[in-house]
C-alpha cells in the first residue's frame, strides 16, 4: 500500500451468520479473522452471542486481548438463546436501534457469510452510504466464492442501470481477511453529487427536494 492513504480503522463491526455453515473454511476465515483484527489492533464489535462464526470472530478477537462489543436485542437474552457474549454488551430494544448504533460506534464494516439477516445488514450499510448517512467502508469476505452470485447479482444490477457505477465502488470485497482490511484502510468514499445535497441532522424534519431518478 505504498503511497496510499490510509484509512484509521480502530472499529471493525463484522457481519455473519449465527450458524457455522456447511463449509469448515468458513469456521476457520472467521477465527483468522478474528486473528487479523487482533493483531491489527482493531476492536470488534458485532451482533453479540456466541453462536455460529459470530462466537469464532468474538473468540478470536478476545484471545488476542482486543475490545470486543456484542450489540444485542433485548429479546435474544431471554433464556439465553444466542449464548454468553464474548466481551462487553450492550442492549437495545429493537433491530433497527442495533443496526443504527453498529453504524455510529465502527469505523468499517466487513460480512462474513451467513443468511438473511448478514445480508440485510450488509445492504442497509451499503444503502446509507449511497444515502451519504455514512461513508465508512464496506466489504465481503468472499470464503470459497461464497459470495461470488451476490457480487454477480449486483454487477448485473449496474447493467441494468438500477445502480450506478459509483455506488458500485462501495461495497468492497476481498479472499482473504489482510486483502480486504487493507483495502478497507485505502477506500476513498465518493459521494453522489446530487445525494450529498440531503440532510439527515437528527433535527431535521425534512429532506431537501431533489429534481432527480434516485437509483435505490
């Protein structure tokens, strides 16, 4: 990365299933993962739990004496359905207020594979950032081509014009776990000139008009 800005990353918030998956790759990227960050000197923070890889990234994350921060609806701790939480956490009422204060305590965001909900909070980050709400970086960890039909999908998606070539360029995507954290340290946001226009301060009320197709 010589000659490249680089992006201070202190908080990586990772996305993934609270299954292990068919694949025991997928076992041992989350735990490098988890490794990686570690020795980065990169925090965690996550859904909470210990299920699946979400408990292999926390694990590792911990046993590498770095801070890690489970995110957890209030409903998942009864009974202890999802397991003790690896490290620090917080609870909140509903599943937007966790995927809000995901987004304001990271610096990045990385996706692991895993099912819908990994998938919805992978698009609702990349749909803020086109939105300009954010502009922290965002990538997959592509495990065996676990990822390859949704990177396929959404290049087919900008052929179709339904997303635009730059919006493209923020969701990043990577084979291994130092690939993609260096290319998260080297993202550079583009806005949409015409998006950026939007105000989205807690106090407003109202977004401003736009005269323009809005690609979403």
């Amino acid at each position: 990365m010589e000659g490249v800005s680089v992006r201070k990353i202190k908080k990586i918030c990772v996305f993934c299933g609270a299954n292990s998956g068919k694949d025991v790759a997928f076992v041992n990227a989350a735990f490098h993962l988890g490794e990686v960050l570690g020795k980065r000197k990169i925090d965690l923070v996550y859904g909470g739990g210990k299920l699946g890889l979400m408990g292999c990234v926390s694990t590792a994350v911990a046993q590498h004496e770095r801070q890690v921060l489970g995110i957890i609806p209030s409903a998942f701790t009864i009974n202890n359905v999802v397991g003790e939480t690896c490290g620090k956490e917080i609870k909140v009422a509903t599943m937007q207020e966790r995927l809000v204060m995901m987004m304001e305590l990271s610096d990045a965001f990385i996706a692991l594979p895993g099912g819908f909900g990994t998938l919805e909070k992978l698009f609702q980050m990349i749909s803020w950032a086109q939105l300009n709400i954010h502009n922290k970086p965002i990538g997959v960890l592509n495990i065996n081509g676990f990822f390859n039909g949704l990177l396929s999908f959404v290049d087919h998606a900008v052929k179709q014009e339904f997303i635009t070539p730059r919006a493209r360029k923020i969701l990043i995507s990577a084979t291994t776990a130092d690939e993609l954290v260096e290319k998260l340290q080297a993202f550079r946001f583009e806005s949409d000139p015409a998006l950026s226009k939007l105000k989205w301060s807690p106090s407003s009320s109202q977004k401003e008009k736009l005269d323009l197709t809005l690609r979403l």
